[in-house]
C-alpha cells in the first residue's frame, strides 16, 4: 500500500470519489480521518453490516442517535460518514461554543432543503454540555424530520440529556479502541508518512498503552516520536547504526497522557464502585488496582478514606471489629502525612478490608430495628429499666424488679429489655444475627450461651 493510498482514520477531507492529496502540513490524525465506514476501526459492533448503524446504511434510513463514547474512538467521522453514504447535508455545531440562536439558523436552513426534499444531518459535538432548555429546541424538529440528529458525547445520557431528547434518539455506545484497533492505526501512519518507527517491542507496546484507547492522543504521539526522529537526524554520522527506541526513551520523547478522570463524572462512580465490589469480593490485588486509578486521575485522597470507613462499618461489621480502627487511623495518617506518604497508609486500609471476613448483619440488623421502630413509634420502655430520680415515678413502678447484671451469678439476668407491646423474645423477628465468619463466630456462640441461660432462668421462675 502506497503512502497516498493509505486508508485513514477520521476525516472529510477528500471529495467522495476524487482524488486523495495527502498534505503534510495537516495534523496526523486529520490526514488520517476514514473516507469510508469499512476504514473505521474498533466499532465493528455498530458498523458491520447485521449492526446498528450497518442496517441503517444498507436502508439508506437513518434515524436520529445519540454517540456515547471516550475520545479519540471516532464518533465525529462516524457521524460525517454516515450523512455521506446517506445523502444528507452534513451540518455541525458544537455545544461549547453554539447557542440557540445558532441552532435555529441551523433548523431554518434545514426547514428550507426539506423544501426541496433534501435532508440534513445534523450532527452536535459535546450534546451534554447543552442545558435542558437547549435541549428542548431539538425536539420538534427531530420529531417532524426536519434534523436528523446525531449527538456526540463523553457523558452518561442517562444524567446529562433530557428523557423526552433520549425517547426520539436510539443511544449506541462506541468502545475505547482496543491494542488491535490502535496498532492498526500506527500501521496506517507509518504507510502514510513513508516509514516505520524505529521502536523497540516493549516501546511499540507502551505507546499503545499511553495512547489509552485514544486514537487520536496515539497519532498525536506518533507525530511527537517523528519530529524527534527528525530532529536528530542531523546529528547522528551517516556511518553510525541507528538503534531502536526502547521504552524509557519513548516516554522521555512522548507526554504521559493522563487518565480519563473526571472526579464529576460517570467515571468517579464508577470507580469507586469498582474498589468496593472488589474489597467486598476479597480481591487485594484489584482492590489496590482501582485505587491507584483513582489517584492517579487525582481523586481527592481523603473522599477515599472516608469511603473506607463506611466500607468498614457496612461490610465488614463484627466480622472484623478492628477494620473501622484501620480505616479511621488510615484517615487519620493521610491528614498528618498528606500526598504521597500518606497514600500508603490508605493502601494498607484497602488491603486489610478486602483481606478481612465479611458481615452485613449490623447493617442489616438497623434496617430491621429502623423498621420495627417505624412500626412501633410510640411504645414506652419496659418499666423496670427507667430510672426513678422522683416520688412519682417510684410509686409508678419507674425501676421495680431492675436486676443489675453484674451482681448476678452469671453476669447475665435474662431480663427483656424490649418494649412491653411487642410479642414474647420467642415470637419477635431477630434483629441481629451474626454469621460464622471471623469474630461474628465467637458472638454468635456467646448469643446462643446468653440464650440457653434465659431459658434456664425461665425455668427456675416457673
């Protein structure tokens, strides 16, 4: 395949049919764009020809979508490709910098070229920054098929767009591109620019992994590690041999992309939902995975710890009564110690409750007991546990028959602290009730002992 002939990635830049003019001047990755859906890489689950957006173009119908993807995976050439191969004019605005006013000249012209049975497409990059009212503009001309609207976003639709906006729209989502998609990409830039990239194997797997599913932040880089290529060139003796880049010396050439984070996005749930399910799952090793994603995205530290604490007292419970002191001391070090020493002392929290024994039975015990108190609002305490400060509240029975435990011969009256109103202990819902794991073990033996006492005091009274 010749450099001119190369297929590229994302763009618009050659007339449908003519001629391909590759100009240097232009970025990598616009001279890259595909000028044909079959060149797209990485979103076969919406283009192959029994997918999605492959069943519409084969109809040459479209109807009005929502892209919902990471950046750099191709939702604006998806969009611009599919008003070519359907006819439609291709109009673009972007929500960061249009408002309303450029939406309805966008819909007059629209209104006209329907007129005269031309469609139009009308595709809006970064939809989710639109506030609902904006949102609502789209909504009769997308009903009446005046738009065919195709919304470009790296947010949830879920939060960020309008359900009555969501109902006239089908949602597709576009996958981060895989070490396939993007060493396909890298193939078709070095055909492009006539060379291969003097890259080691470990540097030519760490570029991929830099790239983070981005294709475009990979062709960014590619450009990075050429201008460099062409920057020493004229240093290095035509008789010197010319070594391979290894992976230092491509992370010397090459930023370090940051991670896709954003502490208000879908992403931070998602991932603090991944280090609990993976504590509570007794995975370390992923447990410490998730956590260091989160700090490397620049997660606040100390929302972490306060995370862990929760996890301590709801998953772990009695099991492991030490796991709340962890958690507490491990905020408490990253408050004294602060970035970086003070990650460690969170890491070790992680470790220690995903490697704890789990319980939920305190939490599920206060939901029966806020249940039960929801139900039972009103009922006064037994009288016999109510102290007796007056005349009164002697003479009413406020303390009478109060057996203090620890003058008893087991330590143990056996008495019913619960309200008079509710069923015998034998007929009541138990609220507590600890598992075999870890200390939840030894109280439920000791649950169990107290049990058999009462009834043996039972037996005696009678």
């Amino acid at each position: 395949m010749s450099p001119q002939d190369a297929p590229s990635l994302f763009d618009a830049a050659a007339d449908a049919g003519g001629p391909i003019v590759d100009d240097p001047s232009r970025p990598l990755a616009d001279r890259l764009r595909p000028r044909s859906l079959d060149d797209v890489v990485g979103q076969d689950h919406l283009l192959a020809a029994d997918a999605p957006l492959g069943r519409m173009v084969a109809a040459g119908r479209l109807t009005s979508i929502i892209l919902w993807g990471p950046p750099g995976c191709g939702k604006t050439t998806i969009a611009r490709l599919l008003a070519d191969r359907t006819g439609l004019i291709f109009e673009q605005v972007s929500a960061t910098f249009s408002g309303v006013a450029d939406l309805r000249k966008v819909f007059a012209a629209a209104s006209r070229r329907r007129e005269v049975g031309q469609g139009t497409l009308l595709f809006v990059d970064e939809i989710h920054r639109f506030n609902r009212a904006q949102q609502d503009s789209f909504l009769p001309y997308v009903e009446d098929g005046t738009v065919v609207l195709i919304g470009a976003t790296t947010e949830n639709p879920s939060f960020e767009l309008n359900g009555a906006l969501l109902s006239r729209c089908q949602v597709l989502v576009l996958h981060r591109l895989d070490d396939d998609a993007l060493a396909e990409l890298l193939a078709r830039a070095e055909a492009l620019v006539g060379r291969t990239l003097p890259l080691a194997d470990n540097a030519r797997r760490a570029l991929l992994a830099m790239a983070d599913g981005d294709g475009r932040y990979l062709l960014g880089m590619v450009e990075q590690v050429l201008g460099y290529l062409d920057s020493t060139a004229s240093t290095v003796s035509a008789t010197t041999t010319p070594t391979d880049i290894d992976e230092e010396a491509l992370t010397a050439i090459v930023t370090s992309r940051a991670p896709l984070y954003d502490k208000s996005s879908e992403e931070h749930y998602n991932l603090i939902s991944a280090l609990h399910k993976s504590m509570r799952g007794s995975d370390p090793d992923a447990a410490l995975y998730w956590l260091a994603r989160m700090l490397a995205g620049g997660e606040d530290p100390l929302y972490i710890a306060r995370r862990l604490v929760r996890f301590a007292s709801e998953d772990v419970g009695m099991a492991d009564p030490g796991a709340l002191q962890m958690t507490l001391a491990a905020w408490d070090t990253y408050e004294r110690l602060g970035s970086p020493e003070g990650e460690l002392a969170i890491a070790q929290a992680v470790v220690y409750l995903a490697t704890a024994p789990k319980s939920i039975a305190v939490y599920r015990g206060l939901g029966r007991a806020m249940k039960l108190a929801r139900r039972t609002g009103s009922l006064m305490p037994p009288a016999h546990i109510l102290n007796a400060p007056t005349r009164l509240m002697q003479e009413l029975g406020y303390g009478e028959g109060y057996q203090y435990d620890p003058d008893t011969p087991e330590g143990f009256s056996g008495a019913d602290y619960m309200p008079e109103g509710l069923p015998p202990r034998e007929q009541r819902e138990r609220l507590y009730e600890p598992t075999d794991h870890g200390h939840e073990r030894r109280i439920r033996e000791r649950l169990a002992y107290w049990e058999g006492l009462r009834a043996k005091l039972r037996a005696s009274d009678d």
